[in-house]
C-alpha cells in the first residue's frame, strides 16, 4: 500500500477506492460553491457521507492515516 504523508483527505479516497476521482472533484466542487454562495464550509468528509459516498467508519479511518502522516511529518522534522 502508498505511504499518504503528503496526501489529503479526497486523494487517500480515492486511493483507498471509497470515491472515484469524478466523485471527489463533485465534492470539491459542492464545497467551492458552498463556501462562495452560503458563506459556510463543509468538510469534504461531511459531504461524501451526507451524500451516501462514504460511511462514518470510513471517514474515521482516512483521518486516521492522515494523523498517521502528521506524527511521521513531526517525527522526521518536516
């Protein structure tokens, strides 16, 4: 499997196989006309589940390996 040290949340997504990389732009683009048109943001992770891309679970666990790339991040001294 990728080491994802320098990955975001859509991209390990779709690493992971969760969403398709169209699926991930449509998030991005919910969350660009969200933040333009109603003065509010959303994580993209509330997004893909309200839109019934993505569980809970797997939400938890791309924010984990995210964590994961932030204490190898600190540890390396980046």
């Amino acid at each position: 499997m990728k080491k994802n040290y320098n990955k975001r949340f859509g991209t390990i997504a779709v690493d992971k196989e969760y969403i398709t990389e169209d699926q991930l732009v449509k998030g991005l683009e919910i969350q660009a006309q969200e933040n333009i048109m109603e003065d509010k943001h959303r994580l993209l992770g509330q997004i893909f589940v309200e839109e019934g891309l993505l569980t809970t679970s797997q939400v938890d666990e791309i924010l984990e390996t995210m964590n994961q790339r932030l204490v190898y991040m600190i540890s390396v001294g980046r």
